[in-house]
C-alpha cells in the first residue's frame, strides 16, 4: 500500500477522485453503467439515489474493495486501494460493537497502515489520536468502550479514526442512517471540522434536504450519473424524475417526496 508522503499531499492539484465510464456488473446485472466525474480536492460530495442505486458499490470501488469491471478510476492519482489516504466508513449496522475495545483503541486503529501492523505504537501515534478525538469532541470518552456509546458517537468515533490515518480522502455510506436529529447534528459539525482539515469527502444519502443544506456538490445516481453539480443544479425537479422515476419538489435547491 502506497503511504501519502507530505510532498504528495502539498502538491496535488487534480481532483482527488476521477471516473471514466465507470461499470461495474454483479453476474450479468449492472450495479454501475458509464459513471463519469471529477471530484476537486478538499470538497464534500453527497451521493443521491433510490435503493439499488449503486451509491454503496460506488463507494467501495473507490476505497477499492470492489473492482470496476471496466472503465477508468483514480483516486489520489492512483488506482484504488493502494493509497493509505482514503479512509471508508461503513454503515454502523456492518459494525460489531460487542467486541471489547475502547474508544482509543478504534482509533488508534487508523495509524496501522503508518506504525506497521505489528509495531507498537508511539508517542507521536498516541499524540495523533488524542488530537483526533479532541476535534471529534470525543477526548473524554478515550476509555469507554464502543459498545457503550450512542449511534452519533460512534460515528465520531469512525471519523476520529481517519483523522488519526491522515486521511485525505474520506467515504461515508449513510452516516445518519437511524441517528435521532441531536446525533446527526453532532456528525454534520464533525464534517465542518474535516472541511477546516482540508479533507475531502463523500457521503452515500437518501438526505436530500441535507445533502442541499451541507454539500457543496452532489452526485444524482441512478446505476448512471444523472446529474452531477451544485444541489440546485443535481436536485432539479427533472433531474429527480429521472432518477426516480416519480416527482419529487425541489425545497431550497434540494427535495422533498411530492
């Protein structure tokens, strides 16, 4: 696995995820047919799209845990899977919380790919994750274990954890996903401080109104890209029937089910 040197980091000027005509079948079905785009460094990306969409397959191809059957993907300008700068969240239900591990523990998770899987780490490892935790506002619960905390703070947790890998790149599959209105603020403001960071971002959603509110970019996905730009631009009422298949009303350049 290739390690993000800070030449690379500082010197980077393209998008830090590029497709082109991006398939991916599973059997003889497509999951993903012709996707194009060019995601800029340091921006937040929402994925939009009806159930069997695509969105969660998109993901895992850029983290590289799934091949593209054909097509064009880079990311960090190499191919998936060997940049230690990409960290991938999944959904909090894949997450076995009943395994006995603490807060730092999860976390300090993020600096194997750096330390080597069977180094110790040091003081500079365990200095990165408590700096990871204090911008997750999480330094207080270092010892509880995961099986304790709220679904909020267990995302927190999951985007401590790539803060203390150095992510650049960070993908998220439906983050809020079961959070009540408190904890999904809580992740929503974690995701300003990545943006403050300099970390870019891409979230799987169903969210319109918050993909609309808190992304600057939004993906319409439907197997194909439908649309991909700014939420008024990629959540326009006929952009949303051709994904859907149904009207939707655009609210506030996002939508809502009409």
């Amino acid at each position: 696995m290739a390690v993000c040197s800070d030449a690379e980091q500082s010197c980077g000027s393209g998008p830090i995820v590029s497709t082109r005509s991006l398939n991916v079948l599973y059997g003889q079905r497509p999951a993903l047919e012709g996707v194009t785009f060019d995601l800029p460094r340091r921006a937040r990306l929402a994925v939009i799209g009806p159930n069997g969409a695509g969105k969660s397959t998109l993901l895992e191809v850029i983290a590289g845990l799934r091949p593209a059957t054909s097509g064009l993907v880079e990311v960090h300008g190499h191919r998936p899977g060997v940049d230690i700068c990409v960290a991938y969240l999944q959904q909090r239900g894949e997450v076995d919380r009943s395994f006995p591990l603490s807060v730092a523990d999860v976390v300090m998770m993020g600096r194997v790919g750096r330390i080597g899987l069977f180094r110790r780490p040091g003081a500079g490892d365990r200095a990165r994750v408590a700096a990871a935790l204090d911008t997750v506002q999480l330094a207080n619960l270092a010892d509880r274990q995961i099986g304790a905390l709220s679904g909020g703070q267990l995302q927190r947790v999951f985007i401590a954890r790539a803060l203390a890998q150095e992510a650049e790149l960070v993908l998220m599959d439906e983050p809020l996903s079961g959070l009540d209105a408190p904890s999904c603020e809580e992740v929503l403001h974690v995701l300003d401080r990545l943006a403050v960071e300099g970390v870019s971002v891409i979230v799987a959603t169903h969210d319109m109104e918050m993909a609309a509110r808190s992304f600057e970019l939004v993906l319409l996905l439907n197997r194909r890209a439908i649309a991909f730009g700014s939420p008024a631009e990629a959540l326009a009422e006929h952009r949303l029937l051709e994904a859907y298949g149904v009207r939707l009303d655009a609210v506030d350049g996002g939508a809502v089910d009409g």
